[in-house]
C-alpha cells in the first residue's frame, strides 16, 4: 500500500512526526486541531491503521506490533530515517511499542490523554462494558461521556458515536481493546531517555494526571507532563488551539530542523 493510502500527509517542513489515532478515531479524525498546526514547520503523517478510515476491510492482525510494523514501514516509504511519534490514547500505547522496536529512529514523544506501557487495569464489570462497545452504539456512546467527564453536548457525543461506527471495522475494534488494555510492555521502554510530552485532560477520569505520573512520568526520565484546563480524554475537539500549541512548543524543542 502506498503511503498516501497508508496515512493522511499534512504540511510539508523538516520536522517529521507520525500520529497514531485513538481506539475511536481515524487518520482523518483529529478534529479541529489540525487546522492550528503549523505546516511551514512540521510534516505530519497521520497514519491508517488496519481496520479503520481507509484501511476498513484490510483485515488484521490488529496488535500493537502490527501498528509499530505498519509505522516503520510507513516511515520508510516517506524516506524519514528518523522522526516523532505522538499518539491520543490507544495511540499513545502504539508509539511506545514502536520506540521498544526501533529506539534509534525514534526522536521524541507525544502521549495525549496516554495509554501507559503498562497496560490499563480493568474489573471483570469495566471489561465486559467496554467490551460491548464493539457492537453497542450506546456503550460507545457512554464510555466517551465518562472519559470526558459527563459535561460536553450530547450532540458531539452522538457525532463522536456515529464517526466511530462508520470509520472502524467492528472486529478492529473489538480486538484493539485487548492491544490496549491488555498488552504489557512496559520492561522494554523503561528508563529511555528521550524527550517525552505527556497531555492529560483535567476532566479525564481514567487516564488523568495522577495515571499519567504514576506510568508515563515513571517510565521515562526525561518526561514533563501537562494538564489540559477544560479537556477530558479528547483535548483535539475539546481544546484545540491549546492542544495544538503544547504539542508544537514542545516539538519545536525536541526536533532539530
């Protein structure tokens, strides 16, 4: 597959950074952030994984060693010997397995609202919930207003719903909540010490702050994080411009141009 089918291509500057989207998102499904990046300065790679946006039917597996596979190939069709790697939640699980991979390509880190190495704890109660959301719309629907806090509009919660459903493969997603939840890694990224950026949404109840320093800011040494005022699990709609803003100072430090 070509690289244009493989990812979506914004900007065009010497800083290279591939992102890997979320468990209910796509290439394509960033929300406003985009529009506040800066294409002089960064080629961002917003990368299709199996089973979702124009990958739908591509079949799996749908591990977080594909992803990373996928990632390196992606990388090398583009010609990026090195680059950044930011990921949103499930994302952010993903990018670690590609630093665990291939460390030397690697330059820096992104985690937005992270899933941590170590995996996510889940009670038999919270499994079979989010389980569920494969084939429930209304799961799905209810585990995006927890995690950003019971407090945003039903209209982007049943918006957020339907572009899930029609941009991901009920198989993918079904089987990227065990890539997710349950695919510990964390002894080989332990103490890498490249720069790392960690964004935890104030109103995020499972993968907040105190998750984020108690994994991400344990893992790696030379990690900083920051609270996102007024986000939850999802600062790229909620908090855009900001988010966008954080993510680039922090690159414009870690990336030499």
């Amino acid at each position: 597959m070509s690289s244009s089918n493989l990812a979506h291509l914004i900007g065009s500057g010497p800083r290279h950074v591939i992102a890997l989207n979320g468990w209910f998102g796509h290439a394509e499904g960033w929300g406003p952030m985009v529009q506040s990046l800066d294409t002089q300065a960064f080629t961002y790679a917003f990368m299709e994984q199996r089973g979702y946006g124009r990958r739908k039917g591509s079949g799996g597996p749908y591990t977080f060693a594909q992803i990373a596979q996928d990632v390196l190939a992606l990388a090398d069709s583009l010609g990026w010997k090195t680059f950044a790697l930011m990921g949103h939640s499930m994302g952010g699980g993903a990018i670690q397995m590609v630093l665990a991979n291939a460390p030397q390509r690697v330059q820096a880190l992104v985690g937005i609202t992270p899933v941590p190495a170590s995996g996510v704890p889940f009670d038999d109660a919270g499994w079979a919930f989010f389980s569920s959301a494969a084939k429930d719309a209304g799961a799905r629907r209810e585990i995006l207003n927890i995690t950003t806090g019971s407090r945003l509009t039903g209209v982007w919660l049943d918006a957020m719903v339907q572009n899930s459903l029609a941009q991901s493969d009920v198989e993918a997603f079904d089987a990227y909540l065990t890539a997710w939840g349950k695919t510990p890694f964390a002894e080989r990224i332990q103490g890498k010490t490249l720069p790392v950026l960690v964004v935890a949404g104030e109103h995020d109840p499972a993968l907040g702050a105190d998750t984020c320093r108690a994994t991400w800011l344990q893992h790696y040494p030379n990690a900083r994080l920051e609270v996102m005022a007024n986000a939850g699990h999802y600062p790229m709609d909620e908090t855009p411009v900001a988010l966008a803003t954080a993510v680039e100072t922090f690159l414009r430090e870690a990336l030499p141009d």
